[in-house]
C-alpha cells in the first residue's frame, strides 16, 4: 500500500490507523486515506519545498504539512482523538507522539484497541491542536489551495502529458522519420539512442536530487534485482521497442497505441497477478482492443511505412510491445519492499538504463561507426530533457496541488498529442480510423475513471412480520 520509505515504528502506526478508520467507514475509504497520507510524506520526501504548509481534509481525518513534519489526526467519537506526527529524517520516516499517551480507559477492558498507536483521551474543548473537521471527498483537494494555485497545477498537469506526446514525435525523428512526412533515413540504433538518452538525463537528475536534499536509495538485493528488471523493462525496453516500431509505423497510429497504458496494465495485473476484473475493466479492454483493431484495420488503405508514414502491423505490435513492457514497470513498482521516493526513483532508473542500453548498443549497434543526422541527434536531446526530465517536475508541481482524481483525467492528453503533434509536426495525414482509435481509447480510459455507481438501498417490507399477522 505505501510507496515511500517508513520506519518499523510508523508502518505499525499508520497500519493501525488504517485498521480504525476501516472498522469505522470501510476499507476502501481507509485506503484512499492512506493513499493521501502516502502522497503527503511523499511530496516530502521528493519536494520539500512545494510540500510546505499545506493540508488537507477528509471526513474525520486532517492531514498537515509544515516544514518537514506531516501531522495526522485522525477523530473516532467526539472524545477520542488519535495524533500522529511523521518526520522526515534522510531516507527513513520516524513517526513519534506529540504527547505522551494515558492510562488505558476501563471502557477498553472487554475489548482493547491495537497496541500502536495507543489512544489520545482529549476532550473536544481541548483538542486544539486539531482544526474542526469537515465532511468532504478523500480525493478532495489540498484545503488551503486558491483557485490560482489550481489553474497552475491544472496547466502543469496538461503540460506534463503533452510532454509525453512529444516522446512519440522525437521517437520518430530518432528512428529516421523526416519532417513533411519524409522518409526514414539517417536515423540512430534504438539502444545508441537510448544510451545516449540516459546519459544526458542522469546528470540532471543528479542535480535535481542535490538541490532538493533527496539522497540516493541503498536497496536490499532483492530490491536491487528488481530495479534491474523494471530498468530493463520499462527504461530500456519502452525507448528501444518504441523508437523500432516507429521506424515501421506512423507517429499518429503510435499515439493511439501508447493511450492504451493504463487499460494494458490493469490486463498484466490480471493475467499475471490474478486479480479479479471488474466490468468497467472489462467494457475498458473491449473499448481499447476496438482502438487497436481500428487503428490496424487502416493500415490496408496504402499508406506504407517508408514512404509517407503508413501503418505497418508489425511496428504497431512493437510499439504495443514498448506499452506492454511500460507497464510491467508500474506493477513492480509495488513489489518493492522498501518503497523508493519518485525522484530517487528517477534517477536509479535513469542510471541503470544507461548500463542496460550502452551494453547492446556497444555490442549490436557500433556506435562509433554510425553518423546520424543532425535531427536525430536533436530528437534524443529533446526526449532526454524535456520530456523526462520537465515532464517528470510538472507533473509532480502540479500534482502537489490538487488531488489524485483530478490529476488522473489529464492522462487521455497523451494520445491526443500525439496523434496532433504527428499531423502538425511531421506532416502526418490523420485517417478517419486514428480518429476513431483516439476516440475508442478516450473512452476506455474514461471507463476507467467512472466513480463506482451508488444505488440507492431499497426499504423492502418485512414479510415474516406479515404474514404472522
């Protein structure tokens, strides 16, 4: 459930919590709580900066930042009150009381509560520490946040995933894809251009971590073997498999693929983890599978890979491949056991997928044999800074402001600029089969983030009770 560092002590603090605040509203809420919590500590740990001073509030629960210091209070009844303070001390996170706790109430006897964290008996006059609750949503905004900060992240956010449209864009440059819808040629190997990607990115991130006080992890060698796979796979694999397929399809029918992330990792997950699929999972693969068929069903009309950007069926798998291999990444991400802030994160994986590119490319590619054109040069410089990197700071900027649910729509602009960028950019013709691939996987991934539908619970007569009579 947590994906940033804890100590032992604030693990079984915030387990405890989750346990309360289950018993008390379900464990789904206690989840999103948690979740929120998680986020806190995180921006803290990643940006401490933008994480300053803010706070937020669910029904029962108030979460605070100041300086380094995440408080939470959690309220059971109008006399329990439970604080929890969390800091930031390098890599690991110390959770501590504010105040010692009292004596056990003898109301507990028949049935204590868990040993950590013990009870707060204040009154609610006294509790002053704890600003009044209010009945809002858990994925509610950050309280203090104005309606400027709003436009702000609102407008980070779409930058962010325009960003990663790009990456489709310079992927083709990168594979030999000209300008006007040129042909390919003078481009660079996949692992050349990967390599070299990594290499300009990781200084920066290096610079990134300096400046905002964040160190490099010290993983146990299980976590290390799975930082290699996920570099492998979602580093290494994503860029080569992506900048391959673009050598054989259009930028355009690559957007329409690359929108279908979310949707192919809740299918991992299910194939490969075994969890239940749900309908709107379901409903949300048949709708990206109708993209993909739409998408490769267009690529019968003559418009060839080589001389004008058509679509091939076989760069579309490779790039299916890349989206596939992407999300791999995200599910080991969770099995991590000692979870690694984003920018630490970021960087790992940014140095790691330097060494799993430079191998093949040194073996396979020559690089020192190869001259690439100045636009493919240019397309790595970009992919490298721009997306990864101030892709990777709007994205976190605005999501310090607002709440996940909102942050989550902005996501569907990443095939939308693609397929945009493929017509403005390259001179790309967009079909009537990309429009309704784009279409089909809007709507998948708007499925996806569909909140549950709450019917209403019917009053139905007791018929026991009617026929006694």
């Amino acid at each position: 459930m947590y994906r940033h560092v804890y100590s032992p002590n604030a693990r079984r603090q915030l387990t405890t919590l989750y346990g309360y605040i289950a018993e008390a509203s379900g464990p789904e809420r206690a989840r999103g709580y948690l979740q929120r919590i998680d986020d806190f500590c995180g921006l803290l740990a990643t940006f401490p900066r933008l994480g300053r001073n803010r706070s937020d509030v669910m029904p029962g629960l108030r979460v605070a930042v100041f300086e380094r210091r995440v408080t939470i209070a959690y309220r059971h009844d109008v006399d329990r009150l439970t604080v929890i303070d969390i800091l930031y001390r390098g890599r690991n996170v110390e959770a501590y009381w504010r105040q010692p706790p009292p004596k056990r109430s003898p109301q507990f006897r028949s049935r204590p509560p868990p040993p950590a964290p013990r009870i707060l008996w204040r009154s609610r006059h006294r509790s002053g520490c704890v600003p009044p609750m209010t009945t809002t949503s858990a994925n509610s905004p950050p309280a203090n946040t104005s309606p400027a900060d709003r436009r702000v992240a609102f407008a980070c956010l779409a930058g962010a995933m325009v960003l990663v449209g790009t990456t489709v864009i310079a992927s083709r440059v990168i594979a030999g894809g000209g300008f006007g819808g040129g042909g390919a040629s003078g481009g660079m190997g996949p692992f050349t251009a990967t390599a070299l990607r990594f290499a300009l990115a990781f200084p920066v991130f290096l610079l990134l971590m300096r400046w905002q006080g964040v160190r490099l992890p010290r993983p146990a060698p299980r976590d290390l073997a799975v930082l290699v796979v996920q570099a492998g796979a979602g580093s290494v694999g994503y860029t080569t498999l992506l900048i391959s397929g673009l050598a054989r399809t259009s930028a355009a029918d690559a957007g329409v693929v690359i929108g279908t992330l979310p949707v192919v990792t809740a299918m991992i997950a299910v194939l490969v983890l075994g969890e239940r699929p749900g309908r709107r999972l379901l409903v949300a693969i048949a709708l990206a599978a109708a993209g993909m068929m739409a998408v490769a069903g267009g690529g019968a009309d003559g418009r060839g890979a080589g001389d004008g950007g058509t679509s091939s069926l076989a760069g579309n798998l490779l790039v299916l491949g890349a989206v596939v291999c992407e999300g791999v990444f995200i599910l080991l991400n969770k099995r991590l056991r000692t979870p690694i802030a984003p920018l630490a994160l970021s960087t790992v994986m940014t140095g790691l997928g330097f060494i799993a590119a430079g191998l093949p490319a040194l073996i396979l590619e020559r690089p020192w044999a190869a001259v690439p054109e100045t636009a493919a040069l240019l397309g790595v410089a970009w992919y490298a800074l721009v997306p990864t990197v101030i892709g990777f700071v709007l994205w976190y900027a605005g999501a310090a402001r607002v709440s996940g649910a909102e942050a989550a729509p902005f996501t569907a602009l990443a095939p939308v600029s693609a397929v945009a960028l493929a017509a403005l950019v390259l001179g790309e013709a967009v079909s009537l089969p990309q429009i309704l691939g784009v279409a089909c996987v809007l709507a998948a991934l708007a499925v996806l983030q569909l909140p549950k539908l709450q019917l209403p619970k019917l009053q139905l007569p007791n018929w026991a009770s009617w026929r006694r009579r």
